[in-house]
C-alpha cells in the first residue's frame, strides 16, 4: 500500500529507526502497521480522515495474511523447524484472533470505544511484537547467516536483546500506552480550544517579547547557526563587543566568528542527540582581535531545519590572569545563574496573568529558609530553584496558561507535566545545588497525594517541601486567569489545616510565625 504523510498529521507512534530489524521485507511491513496506527488515532481525533474504521480493520486483515505469510517464510529458512518458529506462529495467531474479536464487536458497541480498543492493541502490538519478537528473531536471522547455528544464533539474539535493550522495550510499553491515550483525549477537546485562539496575536505578541527578552538579556554571546554554519540569530553583545553592524552579521559563517567551530558544526547534524556541549573557543571581533570565551551549543531546530543555538561567555581575562580554580568556578556559577535567571524572566513574558510568580516564591523560600538557619550557600540555590521551578511552563501551549476557566481533567493532566518537563530542560547543566530535585518535586506532597512522582516524607528533600509550601501560600493569595485571588487567610487556612499531613510542619510554622510579625511582609 501507498503510504503518505502530511505535515498536519499528529502521530502517536511515529516510525523510529530504532524499530528497523534490517530485513527489508520485514521492515517494509512493519511501516504499514504504524501508518494504520496513525490513520486510525487521526480518525479517533476528529482530524481528516484519511480512512475510516472500516478500512483500517480490512487493511490490517491484509497485513496480517501478506505480513506473517512472508515473514514465517524468513524464519523457516533460516531455522529450519525449530521450536521458535511455533511460538512466533502462535502470536500471529493471537494477533488475528483479537482482530477477529474486535471486528465482531463493532456493530454491538461504540464505535469510538472500538476504535479506542483497536488502537491500544496496535500499539501494544508494535511495542512488543516488533520491538521484541521480530527483533529477536531477526537479530537470529542475521547470526545464522553470518555461518552461525541456530543455537548459536539464538543465544546471540538473546544477549542483544537483554539488558539496556530490555529496558528500553518496557520503557516504550509504559510510555506509549499512557501518551497515546492522553494524546487522543487532547485531540478531542481541540476543537472547545479553538476558541482561545481568538487571542492569537496577543499571544504572539508574547511569544515575541519572550523570544527577544531572552536573547538579549543573556550576559554573554547568544546566537544561532543554520545547516548551512550561517549566523541567523544573535544578541546585542555581537554588536556591542565584537563590533560588527547588523548587516555584517547575517549569514556570517562560523568560521570567520569562531575559527575553532569543529564542536558548532558537529552539534547541527547531532539534532537528534539533543546533547547540550560546552568548550572553550577563540572568538575574533572585526578588528581581527581574538579573546578566548567559554562557549556552549545545544541542537535546534531552525525552520525546521538542523541549526544549534548557543551562548558565549568571554573568559580571556580570566585565563590571562590565570587566576584561581575558585575564582573561574564563581564567575561560571554567576553567569550561569544570570543566564537560567534571564530565561525565567523572560519566560513569564508568555502569561500576564502569572508574571512574577516565581520570584514571589523565591522570596517567600529565602525567608523561610533564613528563619530555619540554612547555610548561605543552600539559600543561595534555595533563591536560584524557586526563581525557575516553573520553567518547564515553557512546554505546555500558552492557551492553557491563561485559559479563563478551570482547566478540563485532561489539560490539567497535561500542565501538570511542566514539573518533568523542567528537569528535562535543565537536566544536563551542572549546578552546585540540587536545582533538577527542586523543580521535580515542588508539588510532591508528604502523604504521597503530590506529583509527579508520589513521592512521601523524606522521600521529598527539605528544598523540594519549602517550595511547596511557598508556592501553595504564592498561589492561592495571587490572581489566577479562572479567579481572582483567594487571600492570605484562606492560603493559611490551607497549609494550617494541612501541615504534618501534606507540608511540612515545621516549615508550615515558619511561615505563619513570619506571617503573624508582619502580615504584609510578602505584599509587594
């Protein structure tokens, strides 16, 4: 069958080169099974369909003859009646058995409860199947035609497939059947959020300010290279510092910025990595001069096309004067808390309604912190994850964040996501404070009812329980786009009535003993 693909589509499983078995037939087949996949969770989302439930059954019932037919015929070859080929056999059957149930079904029952059905069996058909059965065998069929026995081959496909391997395969299981459902039920409700797009050029208008606040707020070198190692982005210290124009600058090779770009370029064509590298590099400026900065890139797609943003911090003085390991260390961890301050700032631009939240609860933090006698250096970090424990908002569509009503089960499921999404954005930058574990677990909760882990008690670090009592008080005393706000007798009464239970007690005191010497202390 002809397979195509348009831009619009939403896939819930898309094709990974890590599916292939390096059997072309076999691989070839496996693609069909994933478009129908797709075609059917398109179906189910009220997109264009590119064909209904009915066609998709009829289509999977001719995979399911030409598929088995030719890939039994592969094993056979190669095993020669071994007892494998009678348990993979076996599955076909399975496979054309729960078919069968579900194609039986589909005049009795919902339609769409069905499609649902057949959709989950899909994919835990292409998880597991594919990824584990056809994989094993294949990685058998590779051995033996390589001059192996069959027992020879089989013990090599097993060890391949052991290990990291498994734990990949169960990772997919578990993440696949939780994302796609969740992306089905999104799909659905599109269209009731088609209405918040009303507000589109005020929305981009903030996409705008944050895009440009944070570029230009950045205490260094910012830029962006295209696949073609061309600048197509840069801030104002390109400018400023290295004395260029504008028009010098657009489409400026990275060699004539950057001699020493080997690490630039090789981070373009690594966009599938999404490896974050930092080195040091001669910078020249237009007067031919050369300083040394301390560089950063991070693969990005520009246009949709590979590119690498990254930033530049001057470090010339510092190696010229060779100073101490003490000393570079400090102007690292301060130019790398201006930078992650400057994206937080510049990322509350996105939502009016939320403006300054974060910094609201870095006060709150650092008071609570101060009265509990933490060190100076754990306050310092303490301000530092409060200032971004909310970063990862930055993933979650702009129309949620000032939707005027409450959020439907479904969108606060997918708000709820920011916690892991901001671990994930400054995961691999390495802080002197447990910064990731403060933002993961701002709303766990000591009795395990938090997210997104579920985490209990001291399970939950002291940072992590501060946070929480901080943002809960933030939060409820502060405007939110579906109330207004509730005060600071009722943000009391929540923690008061909840402490020892959901916050931290002792932590839950301080702040009413801090609230009660001056009730305005936090107003701003």
């Amino acid at each position: 069958m002809s397979i195509s693909k348009s831009s619009s589509d939403i896939q819930v499983f898309p094709w990974n080169e890590n599916f292939i078995t390096g059997i072309e037939t076999i691989d070839k087949q496996h693609k069909v099974l994933v478009y129908l996949l797709n075609s059917l969770a398109l179906s189910l989302g009220n997109e264009a369909p590119i064909i209904d439930t009915d066609q998709i059954i009829a289509e999977l019932f001719k995979y399911a003859d030409y598929h088995f037919t030719s890939e039994e015929a592969i094993w056979d070859s190669a095993f020669e009646g071994d007892n494998c080929i009678a348990l993979h056999k076996e599955s076909h059957k399975e496979f054309i058995k729960e078919l069968i149930s579900i194609n039986e079904h589909m005049t009795s029952g919902s339609s769409l409860q069905v499609r649902d059905d057949l959709l989950r069996f899909l994919i835990h058909w292409l998880a597991h199947h594919i990824l584990d059965d056809d994989m094993r065998m294949a990685k058998a069929v590779h051995a033996v035609n390589e001059g192996h026995s069959v027992a020879e081959a089989k013990e090599i496909s097993a060890n391949a497939m052991s290990g990291s391997t498994k734990v990949f395969i169960d990772t997919l299981l578990m993440m696949y059947g939780d994302l796609s459902s969740r992306t089905l039920d999104l799909l659905r409700e599109k269209s009731q959020r088609q209405n918040a797009e009303n507000e589109l050029p005020q929305q981009q208008q903030r996409e705008k300010v944050f895009s440009d606040q944070v570029i230009q707020s950045i205490p260094g070198l910012m830029y962006v290279y295209d696949e073609n190692q061309k600048l197509v982005r840069w801030n104002k210290f390109h400018e400023e510092v290295l004395g260029y124009s504008a028009a010098e600058l657009q489409g400026k090779p990275i060699q004539e910025l950057i001699p020493e770009s080997e690490h630039l370029q090789a981070s373009i064509f690594n966009i599938a990595s999404g490896e974050l590298i930092e080195f040091e590099s001669k910078v020249r400026s237009k007067d031919g001069q050369e300083r040394t900065y301390l560089l950063t890139a991070i693969p990005f797609l520009v246009d949709n096309k590979p590119g690498v943003v990254g930033t530049g911090i001057d470090i010339s003085q510092l190696k010229a004067a060779e100073q101490t390991r003490e000393r570079e260390a400090a102007e690292t961890k301060e130019a790398l808390t201006g930078t992650i301050l400057a994206i937080s700032r510049a990322m509350e631009a996105r939502d009016s309604y939320t403006a300054g939240h974060q910094q609201r609860v870095a006060k709150i933090s650092v008071e609570i912190a101060r009265r509990l006698k933490l060190s100076e250096h754990e306050i310092e970090g303490l301000q530092l994850g409060a200032s971004i424990h909310d970063i990862g908002m930055i993933a979650i569509p702009t129309d949620l964040l000032v939707k005027p009503v409450r959020l439907s089960s479904i969108e606060f499921e997918l708000v709820k996501t920011h916690a892991t999404a901001g671990v994930n954005i400054i995961g691999n930058v390495r802080f002197p404070w447990p910064i990731p574990e403060m933002i993961a677990q701002h709303h766990e909760r000591l009795d395990g009812s938090g997210y997104p882990a579920g985490l209990k008690g001291d399970e939950i670090g002291l940072e992590g329980r501060i946070l929480a009592v901080a943002d809960v008080f933030e939060a409820m005393s502060s405007h939110r786009p579906y109330r207004p706000a509730l005060g600071i007798e009722a943000a009391k009464e929540e923690l008061i009535q909840n402490m020892g239970v959901k916050y931290d007690q002792q932590v839950v005191e301080t702040l009413i003993d801090l609230l009660r010497e001056n009730p305005d202390r936090f107003n701003d």
